[in-house]
C-alpha cells in the first residue's frame, strides 16, 4: 500500500485494511473553468462587470493551497481584455493572510507565464478599515486591493476545519485582511457550531459578510479531483456560486463508513498539503470522526517546513503539556496559538503518530509521537491489539469521513 508523502510516497503493507478514497470525478475533458466564466452564477459575466480604464486586483493563493491559479488567470484575464480592462491595469495579488512571505521561486511555480505579469504579495501592515461586521469583526483590508475598482476572488473549493469550506470570500478574509481582522474572525471558532462541512457556522457567515461589506465583484473558484484535475469550477456571486461549489465538495468527498476503526493511517495528500505540522493537522481534522475514542491516528507527513507558523511553535514552546496547552486556549484566542491547543485536544483522545523528516524532539513538542515509518507505527499498535481495525485515507485533506455507528 503507498500513499502519498511530499512529492513522492511511502509504502507499507497491512491486510484487511478499508481504504477510504472520494468520490472522484475523472475530468470530462471540458474546460470547466471557461465553462463557469460563461455562465456566472447570479451574476453578470465578468467582461460585463470591468470597464476600460478599471483598477483589478485578482486575489490568488499562496504556496500552501493547491489551487490552480495559472489555469484561471488565462480565462480570467481573457475576460478581462474582453471588457477592455489592459494588461497593465490588473494586479494578481498573493492572499498570504498570515502566512509567510513566497520565495521567486514559489511565485513563479504558481503563476508560469503570469509571473510577468504584476503581481504583489499581501501586506498586513498596508490595511484599510472599510467596516465591521455584525460580529465586531473590523474589516481592514490590503491597501492595494481596497483601491481597486474591480476585485475578483479566486481559490479551490474543500472542507475547511473551521470555515466549513475554503474558497468564496475566503481570499478576501483571512487572504487580504490585518491580523487584527484576522483575530477576530478566526477567535468565533471557539463556537462549536464553526466545524468542517457547514455553511452555517460564524466563522464562515463572518467571512461571508465581510465580503459583501467590502464589495467582492466576482468569484472564480475550482474543485479539483485527488489527481490534481480541475472537476468542476463556479464564477460570479461570492456566497451563491461558492454554495453551487460547495454541493459538489460535499458529493465528492464526504466518505461514510459503517463502525469507527481503532487505527486511521492518513495523509493530507502530499505537497504542498503536507509542507508544515501547521496545514498537515487538517488531515486529522478530517479523519476524527472515523476512529473510536481512545485509537490511534498514523499521520505521514513530510513537514519539511516544520511547525509552519511562528506562534504555533511558540505555543508549543511555552505549553510543555497538553493540558497546558488546553487551558491557554481558554484563556484567550491567539491565532497559531489556536492550532496547538487543537493538537493537545486530539492527542488526549487518541495515540497520535507522525511519520515525518522532523526531527523526534520537534514532534514530542507537537503533542504527536514519532514513528520512523508507517510500519513501525502499525506494528506496535497492532502488538497490543491483533484484530484492529484499520482505516486508511490517502489524501485526508480533502475527504471528510465520518462513522455511521457512533
């Protein structure tokens, strides 16, 4: 059995195993995308929205996100032309949102031919307050971006731990806002009601709301298959389309199987899925609902980039314990902060084990315990337990699985 680890895979073997795959579509061999721009979703086409003459920031994501950007600005910026919007007058903006700065190397991966094209990294320090949401969350947003005149969102449709799903005016917030935004929208997951797979959390209706109270134009957003193929796409309105988006996630890749198992084996899917602990942790996320109380979770993630946020490791630093960790979270919200009591949390109800190119100390620190492979976990887990069952899940960031026999 392999699975996917960093740009490669890591094989091992069981028997008896259920492996846990979506609902994958093949690609049709349509243009999704272009088919999305000519039927918008209660909205006007977007050659009809820009006019010559018109500022546009298009709002991409970053090196963490596997989104097909270069296959979306070509449409993208076709429509635009057809408006009579000039080259030089469109801006791609990165939507880092608390993420690190890209390397030109990063940049150029993700934009191709569009790399010549100009294009600027968000700025938390260059925001602009245009209002509050009805949640007191201050919508302060890329200076860059807040000065144009048409802002067009673009991103990947999948579950979101938190949000309930990526995409929509998630490019605008967290992608383009100030920490301070950022803080306050991401403090409302302490709700219980703010999980993977609903629309109706606060999270998500806070980012929804600072999106129509800043004015998002137009939205151009994918669903893109375990292979890396563009499966469906939708354009126009940012909570309308984003909803038609959703419905074809959740047909996808929400997976149910009969009984909890005692032992999941996932990945997140492999780079840039697994690039840090930070974005790996959404696998487990994925996956908790499947395993009984008191099982075991086998994540194999690369996290060549480590920890992947500055107050996560810091957390991780200062709580030495996982009680600890819990309890600071109590205390006060703190984005990064957050993902280290998440982790805690998980690790007092199930044995957790990373296969990684950690180092074993940074593991222990992460509440996680280390395993030089996917075997070893396997073997030592079923030494205590013969008849375990196992679940596995190759690519967990995008598959929610849930039990039917809880």
């Amino acid at each position: 059995m392999k699975i996917p680890y960093g740009k490669s895979s890591l094989e091992f073997s069981i028997d008896g195993a259920e492996v846990v795959h979506p609902h994958d579509h093949l690609s049709s061999g349509k243009d999704e995308i272009r088919e999305a721009l000519s039927a918008p979703i209660s909205s006007e086409p977007l050659f009809r929205i820009a006019k010559p003459g018109n500022k546009v920031s298009i709002i991409v994501s970053d090196a963490t996100r596997a989104s097909p950007t270069q296959a979306m600005l070509r449409p993208l910026t076709e429509e635009l032309k057809k408006g009579g919007v000039a080259l030089h007058d469109i801006t791609i903006v990165f939507g880092l949102g608390l993420h690190r700065r890209q390397t030109e190397d990063e940049k150029r991966a993700i934009l191709g031919e569009f790399y010549a094209m100009q294009h600027v990294e968000h700025n938390l320090a260059d925001c602009v307050h245009v209002g509050t949401t009805s949640r007191g969350t201050p919508v302060e947003v890329f200076r860059r971006v807040a000065d144009s005149d048409v802002v067009v969102c673009t991103g990947d449709i999948e579950f979101h731990y938190y949000a309930g799903y990526t995409g929509g005016a998630k490019a605008l917030l967290p992608g383009v806002c100030s920490k301070k935004t950022i803080d306050m929208n991401h403090s409302l997951m302490l709700d219980p009601n703010s999980t993977i797979g609903r629309l109706d959390g606060p999270v998500r209706k806070d980012i929804d709301e600072a999106g129509s109270i800043f004015g998002i134009d137009f939205i151009l957003n994918t669903v893109i298959n375990s292979g890396g193929e563009v499966v469906g796409a939708v354009a126009g309105n940012p909570v309308e389309a984003h909803r038609a988006g959703a419905k074809i996630v959740d047909h996808m890749y929400r997976v149910s199987i009969e009984e909890p198992a005692d032992v999941a084996v996932v990945s997140p899917g492999g780079y840039p899925k697994d690039i840090d602990i930070y974005q790996s942790h959404k696998a487990i996320e994925n996956v908790r609902l499947a395993v009984k109380d008191g099982g075991a979770i086998i994540l194999a993630a690369e996290c060549k980039e480590g920890y992947g946020n500055r107050v996560f490791a810091s957390w991780l630093d200062q709580c030495t314990t996982r009680e600890a960790a819990v309890e600071k979270f109590r205390s006060g919200f703190e984005m990064g902060g957050h993902k280290a009591a998440l982790l805690a949390g998980l690790a007092k109800k199930f044995e957790m084990y990373l296969v990684s190119s950690l180092p074993e100390d940074m593991v222990r620190r992460a509440y996680l315990r280390p395993a030089k492979s996917i075997q070893q976990a396997l073997d030592e887990i079923k030494g205590r337990k013969s008849n375990a069952r196992v679940v596995i899940v190759p690519n967990a960031s995008y598959t929610l699985v849930d039990a039917g026999k809880r």
